[in-house]
C-alpha cells in the first residue's frame, strides 16, 4: 500500500466560498418569512457566489496556493453527490408537509455531513466545521420548540467564521495516509 500525500492548498477559495454562503444564508435566514429561509435571496445568492467563487477563472487562481490533485477532484465531486443525496433522505420526507423548518434543519445537517469528506480537499478544518455544522440541526432537533432562526444563523456564523480562519489566517498544508494509489 502506499501512502497517499495531500496539499490542502485551496483553503482561500474554500473559505471566500464559506464567508460568501455565510452572508447569504444569515441574509436568507432573516428575511425566511414563512419559508424559513427566503428561497429568492438564497438561490440568488448561492448561484452568484457559486459562480463568482468556483467557476470565476481569475479569482480561483488568485486564490490558490498550488495545485490539486486529481484524488482531490473526485472528492470534491463525491462529496457535492453525496450532498443531495443526504439531502434527499434527510430533508425529502418532510417536503410533502411543507414543513420549511424540517426541511431547512435537514438541509444543514447534510451539509454538515457533507463537509466531512471535503477534509480531502481542505484538511482538518473542514472536520471541526462539518462537526459544528452537524451538532447545530441535531440541537434544532432536540429543541423543536425553539423555532428555525437562532439554529439558521448559528450555522451561518459557524461558515462565516471558519471561512475568515480559511480565507485570511490558515496556509497551505499537507496529510499522509496510507491508501490504495493505483
């Protein structure tokens, strides 16, 4: 078996993307009105983000600290793929009721999850933010009484602020594991 070496070394894009989804999801999450979370503000949001972050040419080089690995972007596809499927199967059983606030708590607890496997692409941070992200829907649930909002903006804290750590503080590093190479 040999030992498989990543460079975490898009932390910067990791966390303009974080601090980008941050501010829309709080934004989102203030004005929800009777959808929890206003699906206008967010979809806008996300897509303008998404693009202007991940597909913009120019702000991911100016981002990146070096390259990434081909392991690495199948990680990253993997992980989105297994975004909507735990979305689908947390959240989707409570599509039929239209209860925005299951619905929203079980999106962010796939979210969470799901940032789980970016510790592939970003390294441990991602692991204490896909943890936080995990504990904020699990507490919404335990507390079914306390309404969608402090969980919505507890959760848009948790991204915004490791988004700062990744974007201004963190530096590029590595992990070696062992791991089938082919």
């Amino acid at each position: 078996m040999k030992k498989l070496e990543l460079e975490f070394n898009h932390k910067k894009q990791g966390g303009l993307w974080l601090i980008s989804i941050g501010v829309v999801l709080a934004v989102a999450t203030a004005f929800g009105g009777k959808f929890t979370v206003n699906p206008i503000i967010f979809l806008a949001g996300y897509y303008f983000f998404f693009y202007l972050v991940n597909v913009n040419r120019k702000v991911r080089e100016k981002l990146s600290q070096g390259s990434i690995s081909k392991f690495q972007i199948k990680m990253i596809y993997f992980s989105i793929a297994a975004l909507f499927l735990l979305m689908f199967c947390i959240a989707g059983p409570f599509i039929p009721s239209w209860n925005w606030r299951m619905i929203w708590l079980g999106v962010m607890l796939a979210t969470g999850l799901h940032f789980l496997l970016w510790y592939f692409v970003h390294g441990r941070c991602m692991v204490i933010l896909g943890i936080i992200c995990t504990i904020i829907p699990v507490m919404g649930y335990i507390f079914p009484d306390a309404g969608y909002l402090p969980f919505g903006i507890a959760d848009a804290a948790a991204k915004l602020g490791m988004g700062i750590y990744m974007l201004f503080f963190s530096v590029p590093s590595t992990s070696v594991g062992s791991r089938p190479v082919s």
